[in-house]
C-alpha cells in the first residue's frame, strides 16, 4: 500500500515535469510561426524547401487566388491571369502576415501531413476510419447523413492538400473574415468590385458546412458515444484532433500541434483531461511518438488537474 504522504510527493513531482515541459513547449509554440512567417516571405527559397513551408506557401497563395478572381469577376477584367499575377503576391502576404491565419493554416498542413503518415505506417485510412464506417451504417439516418458529410469533406481535405489548395468556404468564420478585410484593404475602401466580390462570397459562405463544422456536429450528435472518437487508431486523425479540442476546450489548431515532437507534455495532459486513464494514454502515444514513455506517478494525475495544468498555457501564434 502506497501511503498519502508518497501519493502526493508522487503526484507533485509528475505535475513539475509535465508543468515545466509544457512550458518549453509553449516557447516552441510561440516561436514557430514568426519562423513559418519569415521562412515564407524569405527571398531566397533555396535556402528552405521544407515540405510544410511550401504547402503552407501554396494554400495561402491559393485563398489568394480564389479572392481575387472574386474581385476580378466582379470587375468583369477580361485578363484575369494578369490580374491575379499583378496582385497575388502582395495579397498573400498580406494574409501570412496574420499570426492566427498563418497558424491555422500550418495546423491544417501538419495534420494531414500526420494523417498520410499514419496511413502508411499503422493502416489508418486518411478518409475512411472504423468509427465512420459504422457510423454510414448506423439506422439512424441523421447520424449516418452526417458521418457521409465527413466522410466527403474528409476526402476533399486530403486532395486539397496534395494540391496545395485551401477552399475559402473552409476557413473559420473569424478568419473567412479576416481574409475579405485583407481583400478590401488591398482593394482601397471605395472599390466597389471589392465590395460586390465580398458581399457574393459573404453570402456563399457557410461554416456549418465545412469540414470543420461538420466534424463538430457528427460528433455532438454521437452523444454517449461520443468518447469514442478519442482512440486515434478507430476514429481517425480528423475526429481525434477534433474531440480532444473540444474535450478540453482547446483550439483544434493547437491540439493538432501538441500531435508533434517535443509537444509531448500538452498532448499527455490533453488526452488525461479528456478523461482518458493511462492505459489509453499510452495506447494514443503508440501511434504518435512510439519510443516516448510516460512519467512515473502519471496515473496518479487526475483529469481535473490535468486541466488546470493545460489551462495554466498560454503560447502563442495559434
């Protein structure tokens, strides 16, 4: 029998190593998009042809692209090729300028970087997970309906990111904002093609829609069955980020990057918060980082400090 006082001497000394490595791993985080951000606007792209900062570089040029055919549209310019190529680029920097779109965007690239990687290493289709295929089946048609959404936004999610591509009816609503407010800067106040070229993409845009929202929703509607999504190698990338976010309010962005090296601790406190017992945890920690164990006394954590510990982060950039 483990006594009191060596249960909380156990538990303390676990709370000071998770503490201490997440707040490494909040600096990591608060240093990497000014990084991702001057390795984008960096002349010399010799220098940097990390897979990520390229498809980072491509979506963002792409969301570009897709505002200023709007405009173009609007304006009724018959050269649309000299248009875009005129104005692309300062529009797309404009754009990676944004910490909070910058961020989003790497978060969108790591994860499906890790979903491709994970298909190829443990089988774990980037699409089509276990969860979802029984979810199709299920009898009740609401359920099913929306798990077929997912499972089609889920495909269209890996296309665009082997095209470099980010449909702007993707964004976030804060950042499908922030992206028009980039336009009409761009634009000047008084451009009324601008201004047409917002209101038509304002009134197409639906964020129930999009993939994100559809993740969310599918897994609102699971109910009890919900704390299923939290085992990665039957629900899938897609829905584990997005159940451990909003297990533990946290921004999915964020949730995704505590998926990668050195973000150890945040992903370990994530998953206890959530409510997952050790075993759990470490059967998530076989998929994503094999060789790395959990602290001794981690068992003793319970998920209401694990929260608290999580809450106490604060990085920035996401």
């Amino acid at each position: 029998m483990v006594s009191a006082t060596m249960t909380e001497a156990t538990v303390e000394s676990v709370e000071t190593l998770l503490r201490d490595e997440l707040a490494q791993g909040d600096v990591m985080i608060s240093t990497a998009t000014p990084i991702l951000r001057h390795l984008l606007v960096n002349e010399d792209q010799a220098l940097f042809s990390d897979e990520v900062v390229a498809r980072v570089r491509g979506m963002v040029t792409d969301v570009a692209r897709q505002l200023l055919h709007a405009q173009a549209e609007a304006a009724v310019i018959v050269d649309r090729a000299a248009f875009l190529a005129e104005r692309e680029e300062e529009l797309a920097a404009a754009l990676i300028d944004d910490p909070a779109f910058l961020g989003h965007v790497h978060a969108l690239t790591l994860e499906a970087k890790l979903a491709l990687q994970l298909q190829a290493r443990c089988a774990i289709d980037a699409v089509l997970s276990p969860l979802l295929q029984e979810l199709v089946a299920s009898k009740d048609d609401v359920l099913a309906g929306s798990a077929m959404a997912v499972i089609a936004a889920q495909a269209r999610f890996v296309q665009h990111h082997r095209r470099m591509s980010l449909s702007l009816g993707e964004l976030p609503g804060e950042l499908f904002h922030k992206a028009l407010l980039a336009l009409r800067s761009q634009a000047g106040e008084g451009d009324e093609a601008s201004a047409a070229a917002e209101s038509a993409l304002r009134d197409a845009y639906d964020e129930a829609h999009s993939r994100l929202g559809l993740l969310s929703r599918l897994i609102m509607r699971m109910g009890k069955a919900a704390p299923r999504t939290l085992d990665l190698d039957n629900a899938g990338v897609a829905m584990f980020a997005t159940a451990l976010a909003m297990a533990t309010d946290q921004d999915r962005g964020l949730t995704v990057v505590s998926f990668s090296d050195r973000q150890f601790a945040r992903l370990a406190l994530a998953l206890r918060a959530a409510g997952l017992k050790q075993p759990a945890v470490e059967e998530q920690f076989l998929f994503l980082h094999p060789g790395v164990s959990l602290p001794e006394g981690f068992d003793k954590l319970s998920a209401d400090r694990a929260s608290l510990l999580l809450a106490s982060s604060a990085p920035q950039g996401l």
